[in-house]
C-alpha cells in the first residue's frame, strides 16, 4: 500500500492504517530498535510506542514522506 493510503486512513481515524504501517514499516523498525535495545520485548515495546505516537499525530500532521516521519517520532519517543 502507499504512503498516501496510509495517510488516509490515519486521517480518517481508520484502525487499519496502524497495521499498514506495521506490515509496511514494520521490518525497519524492528530492526532500528534491535540495534539499540536487547530484549525482544523491549523492541516490541518500542515499536508499539512509535505505532501509537503515529496515531496520535496524524492528523493533524500529514507527512510527506512517512518513512522519514516515522524516524522523526521514534526519535522523540
């Protein structure tokens, strides 16, 4: 699915973007997160945060690009 897709579907508050992301993105940050945390949980965890921080700010953001995005509030979380 593409990034505009997604993008729709968080905006229209639709539960289906997260797992969107998940299957799309998800792979990246399982692997960012291993780089930096141990335990399988933890990086669970992290991802989880990441996946919900998305939800809470889109919208009323709208990136462009939402890979880049999605590194700017893992790096915040």
């Amino acid at each position: 699915m593409d990034d505009k897709k997604i993008i729709e579907m968080f905006l229209a508050r639709d539960e289906n973007a997260i797992r969107a992301v998940e299957k799309k993105y998800g792979g990246l940050c399982y692997h960012v997160a291993s780089n930096i945390l141990a335990r399988h949980e933890d990086r669970e965890e992290c991802v989880n945060d990441v996946l919900l921080a998305l939800w809470n700010a889109i919208p009323p953001e709208r990136p462009d690009p939402l890979s880049a995005y999605i590194y700017k509030v893992g790096k915040n979380i």
